[in-house]
C-alpha cells in the first residue's frame, strides 16, 4: 500500500524557492555594500566644498541607483525601474567627470549589469549603450592629447548588461525547473491519494467477499441446528454442527486467502476453486475444459472472489440446491461458469445488500472483462441462477 503523505518526505522544490530568495536578497547586500566601502575608500576628491561636495553628492546618489538592487522586483514596476536606472546612468557618468582618481566607473558597470538581470532585452540594451556612450564620451574630454586609452573603460561600462543577462536566463531556468518539480510533486501526491482510495475500494470488496460468504453459510447451518432441536433429532444436528465446523475452517482459509491477495502473492486457481465448492458441500462440481494455464495473480483474485460471491448467493438464495462450476481457457479468454438449481430448501437468509455484483463488475472492469448474471430458463438447470466472468487473454 503506499505510504500516507505525512510519511513522504519534504520535495526540495518545496524549500527551495524561500531559501533562494533569503539567498539572493543576502547576497544582493553584500554586493552594494562592496561596492559602496569600495568607492568610499577610493574615489577622490571627497570633501564638504567645490570638487569634493560634487563627488560627494553625486557619489550618494549612485549609491541610492544602486540600492534598488536591494528592493524585490514585485514591488516596482519595469518601466519605474527603467527610468530610475536611467538616472542612475547620468549620475554614474558625471561621477566618473567630476572625480579624480579611484573607481568612479565602478557605478556604471554595476548599474548596467542590474539593467541586464531586471529589465527585458530591449530596454536593457538601450541602456547599457546609452551608459558606454555617456562614460566614454566623458572619459575621452577628459583624456589628454593621446591619452584615450581610458576611453576604452568607459566604453566598456555597457558589457556588462551581457553579465545580467545571461544571470536572468539562468534565474528564469532555475524558476522554471522548481515549478516543475512543484508541478511533479503535486502530480505524485494526487496520485498518490488515488492508488490509496483504490486500495481501500479492493480492500474493502475483499473484506465484504469473505464475511458474506462464511457468515452467510454459518448462519443458515446454526438456524437449521436450532429448528432441529425441537425435532430431537441428534443425527441431523450433528450433521449441520459438523457443517458448521466446515464453514468455520473455510472462513479461516478465506481469510488466508485475502491475506495472500493482499501480499499479491500467486493463488493456484484450479485447487482454490476445488476447495472453495467441497467447503460449501458441492464435491465434484467442478469442471475444467481447454489447456489450463497459469493466470496473472489479479486475474486468479478476481475469479475466486466471483466465484466466492456466486457461492454465496447460491446459499443464501437457493440453499439445498445443486451448483456446478466450469472454468472453461481458450485462445481469447478465461471464462468461469457458476450455475445453481432451484432451491430444495426453505429460504430464511435475509436479502443482501447488493455489494457483492457491485464487487464483482467492479473487479472484472479493471481487467477489462465482463460479469453477466441472470435466471437459467432452458437444461437442466432451468429455474435456477447463473453468473458469467469473462477475462481476455
């Protein structure tokens, strides 16, 4: 049977998109952080008059750009996103004409590289060239005569936004593979949930099968014992005590069987339905035509728990009378055969409830075979009873 959820453990993919954001979000500290302590401890001039109060000013606002890396991207819309970034582009080139020395540019690679892991490919595009051009443009008035090599850097600024791309198709694929480890997970549990109820529907057509038919055939010989009291015949009560006895010895070896079945261990078919009828006082009832084969363990369960179930009736209904059994194998099928005569005896079992046929059609569905029963009109056994199991090959 498989296992209760509560006994599943955790999926990953449960957890893992809770740690990935404290993940992210920690490391995404960290990083403006660095990147702040960075420009504090080398750009210059810094000071609180002409120059120095330019970088400084300036240097506080591409550290308020860049703290938008710090706010989730559910609370700020793409395009609030894209104009702040654009700012964050203008202030990181004159951060880089108003300072003299250090990593100025720090800001505009960094700033790009945000624009490349947040904003579509278009826009990030855009603003990654418009940062080179800026960058570059103020690097090269200020280079001197031949000095344009630090123009290069500036143009480089933009290159970045390759970095933050390729970073967003990696979270995009990371995203994608949890929600279908979600989605794989739910699927297992759903069914899950499903093969536990068809194992209780099994277990419960078992568990109806064998109490039916013992107590059925018990209580009819314990009511003929006590309306054989009265007859003070002792040879007739210790006959139907024995039978009794019988049913009792057949209700333990059906409750082996469902056991067995339940551990879907292999029934002999043949031998079982042989038992089956001696243990209800039908001996020799039994018929067998065709090449007898070995059958796959559902299809024996099903057939001895039809057979159980027609016994049953036949008791119930029609007690004293005669049933035959034919278990017939051919190319396309299994078919089993169970036929009652009239009853010779008064009918004192209460009605059924009707869950054995339930039972049965149940059983044969899932085999994709077919359950027919009905009154016999023509024979021998016209006036009686017949129930039909065909399992295909």
């Amino acid at each position: 049977m498989p296992a209760r959820e509560t006994d599943r453990p955790v999926g990953l993919a449960r957890w893992s998109r809770p740690d990935r954001a404290g993940r992210s979000a920690r490391s995404q500290a960290v990083l403006v952080a660095a990147v702040v302590a960075v420009g504090i401890v080398t750009i210059r001039p810094m000071g609180l008059s002409g120059r120095g109060l330019a970088v400084v000013l300036l240097f506080v606002i591409n550290c308020a750009v860049l703290a938008v890396r710090l706010v989730p991207e559910s609370a700020l819309s793409d395009r609030l996103v894209t104009v702040w970034l654009a700012f964050g582009v203008l202030a990181a080139a004159a951060l880089i004409g108003a300072g003299r020395s250090g990593a100025t540019y720090i800001f505009a690679f960094f700033l790009t590289a945000f624009a490349g892991s947040r904003l579509n490919a278009r826009a990030a595009l855009a603003l990654a060239a418009s940062c080179s051009l800026l960058c570059g443009g103020v690097l090269y008035v200020q280079a001197g005569p031949g000095e344009y090599a630090t123009t290069v850097l500036g143009l480089a600024t933009g290159a970045a936004v390759l970095g933050g791309m390729a970073g967003r198709s990696r979270a995009q694929a990371t995203r994608a593979a949890i929600a279908a480890a979600e989605s794989a997970e739910k699927a297992a549990r759903a069914e899950a949930r499903t093969a536990v109820l068809a194992e209780r529907t099994r277990i419960a057509r078992d568990v109806h099968d064998v109490l039916a038919h013992s107590l059925a055939g018990l209580n009819m010989q314990l009511e003929l014992v006590d309306a054989l009291i009265d007859t003070g015949d002792l040879e007739r009560i210790r006959e139907a005590n024995g039978r009794a006895h019988g049913l009792v010895k057949e209700s333990l070896r059906q409750a082996q069987w469902t056991v067995h079945a339940l551990r879907e261990d292999h029934l002999p078919l043949r031998e079982s339905l042989t038992a089956m009828l001696e243990s209800s006082g039908h001996d020799g009832a039994l018929t067998v035509a065709g090449e007898v084969r070995e059958l796959p363990a559902q299809s024996t369960q099903c057939l001895l728990r039809i057979a159980q179930e027609a016994l049953t009736n036949a008791t119930r209904h029609a007690p004293g009378g005669e049933v035959r059994m034919r278990l017939a194998f051919t190319e396309e099928a299994t078919v089993l055969n169970v036929r009652n005569r009239p009853a010779t005896l008064p009918v004192t079992a209460a009605a059924g409830s009707g869950m054995g046929l339930i039972g049965m059609r149940e059983r044969i569905a899932l085999l994709g075979g077919a359950v027919t029963t009905g009154p016999v009109t023509t024979g021998p056994d016209s006036g009686g009873w017949q129930v039909e199991a065909v399992i295909p090959r």
